[in-house]
C-alpha cells in the first residue's frame, strides 16, 4: 500500500469528536434524567396499582363493564358506560366554553393589550390557575346555578327540538312551572369546570402567540395587512398547534375534575344525554361519591372506574404533546 493510498484510508474514516462535559454539567444531567425517570416510574407505578386493585372487579364484569350503565357493584350490576357519557359531556360543554374565552383573551393580552394591562392580566390568569377547585363549587352552586337556569328554560324552550337541549317533561309552548328541572345539570357543570381550564387554555396560547417571529409579523404588516390580517394569516396559523395542544390538556383537565362537579350535579347512573336536564354523573364524582362506604369489592369496582378514567386522560396527553411536538410552534421546543 502507497502512502497515498494510507492516507485515503485515514480521510475516509470520520473522526471521532468527544464531548467532553465538566462537573456541573454532568450533575445537572444527571438531576435532570433522574426527574424524568421518577416521573415516569411514578406513572407507571399509579397504573399498576390501579390496575391490580380493578383485577377483581374487571374479572368479575367482563366487557360488560364497558356497556353497562347501572353502579351496583353489591348486586354484581356494574359498568361505566352512563358514567363515562357524563364525564366526556361535561368535558366537552367546559371545553366549548373555554376555548373560544382562551383564545379571545390570549389575543388580546398578545395584540392589543397595553404593556402594564397585560402585566395585570396575566396575573389575573394565574390567579385564576391558583383557586381552589372547592371554591368554583360553591361559586356554581350558590351563584351561577340559580340565575342559569332561566337561561336554560329559555333554551329549552326555543330549542328543545335539538336532542341535547330537550328536557323531558317540559312542553316548549307552555312556561315552565318549576326551575328544577333544570338544577345539577351538566351545563351548569361543564361552565363551572369551562372556568376552571381557562386559566391553563389561555397561558398555553398565550405562550405560543408570542413566539410568532417577527419577520413574518413586519412581513404582513408591509404587505399591506391590518392588525387583524396579521392575526388571521401569521398568528392563527403559526399557533395551530398549540391551540390544538392547549385544547386537548384543558380537556384532559377538564375529565377528572372532581369536586366541583361533586358539588353541583346530581347523580343519575343512566345515559343522559340532554345537557340541560337536572342529573349527571361523571367517574371522578362517582368515585368521590362511593368511596367511603363501599366494601372491597365496590372499591375494586372504582379502581376500575379510575383506571379507565387514567388511560383515557393519558392517552389525551400524549396524542396533544404529539400535536405540539409536530407544529411550528412547538418544534424549538
């Protein structure tokens, strides 16, 4: 072999480039990775206990724990069929109230708002994150209950031909003797529990919103784009992601919220699919409702009742960080 040839031999290989990191940054590694492996092992071990605490009750119900609606687990008659139509409806009436408030205001404080309002506003945000779930119970129970629900007799009224705005027992032409028909609803539920993911929507999007790069910004505005342009044609489209991601963890939020939907509905353990109608249920309020005086084999019912509500909230967290993952809005992150 010929020098000439050694040396191409040599320049063909790529060469090894060693990182070589000091002690603060190997500590902090290791702080780091050792927090994302204990939060990881923390979820994995909340499932497995659930998992074998439900064994029994799965055994038990079969596939029929998915399809039935009655909560008898003393007469073997149990499932999570009523119980998880109550939880998504309540979900999504909290979510119709929530996103289109998050968005106006994440808007609002990135656009519009002056430098100090916006100071305050987001204060106002995070100070709405901060109180209590037990306070936005006694808020939907003693204030917004009583003076929804002529809104919602008026609703029933004019729009009862709508399947999920009928209210049994009450005919659209006469005036409606009694408001209890429409007490503990799951309107008034998801409104309470819509405030209460505000709060989390809105400081996703607003996060979001203001990355949007400025070139693009000044880019539209020398186009010719007014504010709003420039909102509907750079900041909407760059922030779909994250819109979409801030949505879906507000929602996953929205599914297990448990006192404040405890206090305001009540429970019914049958498909109520009328949302204006006094009654509901949902698997956090059920579990807080049973739990003190059910005997081993109801607590393994619940378990399984809350590891159906685990898997079904985790699997929305992940599907909204894939969402965040793959937009231009979260890519840097």
């Amino acid at each position: 072999m010929t020098d000439d040839e050694a040396i191409e031999e040599v320049t063909d290989q790529p060469r090894k480039i060693k990182l070589v990191r000091d002690v603060p940054d190997r500590l902090f590694r290791a702080v780091a990775t050792a927090g994302g492996v204990t939060v990881l092992l923390i979820m994995l071990l909340v499932g497995t206990f659930l998992a074998l605490k439900a064994a029994p009750a799965l055994h038990e119900a079969g596939f029929s724990f998915f399809t039935t609606q009655a909560w008898n687990p003393d007469g073997k008659n149990f499932g999570v069929a009523a119980v998880l139509v109550g939880t998504i409806l309540i979900a999504l009436v909290a979510v119709a109230v929530a996103v289109p408030l998050s968005v106006a205001t994440a808007l609002y404080i990135t656009e519009y708002a002056p430098r100090r309002m916006k100071k305050i506003l987001v204060g106002i945000i995070d100070l709405m994150a901060a109180i209590p779930s037990v306070v936005y119970g006694l808020w939907g129970f003693f204030f917004l209950q009583s003076r929804l629900a002529p809104v919602s007799v008026w609703i029933a009224q004019h729009f009862g031909w709508i399947p999920i705005f009928k209210v049994k027992g009450v005919d659209s032409s006469h005036p409606v003797s009694s408001l209890t028909l429409f007490t503990s609803s799951t309107l008034i539920a998801g409104l309470v529990v819509g405030m209460m993911i505000t709060p989390v929507i809105t400081s996703i999007m607003r996060e979001v919103f203001s990355q949007v790069p400025m070139g693009e910004r000044e880019g539209a505005l020398g186009l010719g784009a007014t504010k709003a342009g420039v909102i509907r044609t750079v900041v909407l489209p760059f922030g779909k992601g994250g819109m979409i991601g801030g949505t879906m963890l507000g929602l996953g939020r929205a599914l297990g919220e448990t006192i404040a939907v405890y206090m305001i509905i009540s429970p019914v353990f049958t498909i109520q699919p009328h949302i204006l109608q006094s009654g509901a249920i949902s698997v956090s309020s059920l579990i807080a409702l049973q739990f003190a005086e059910a005997n081993s084999f109801g607590l393994s019912a619940l378990m399984a009742a809350g590891l159906t509500l685990f898997l079904m909230t985790l699997v929305i967290n992940f599907a909204a960080s894939s969402v965040v993952a793959r937009s231009r809005s979260g890519a840097s992150s």
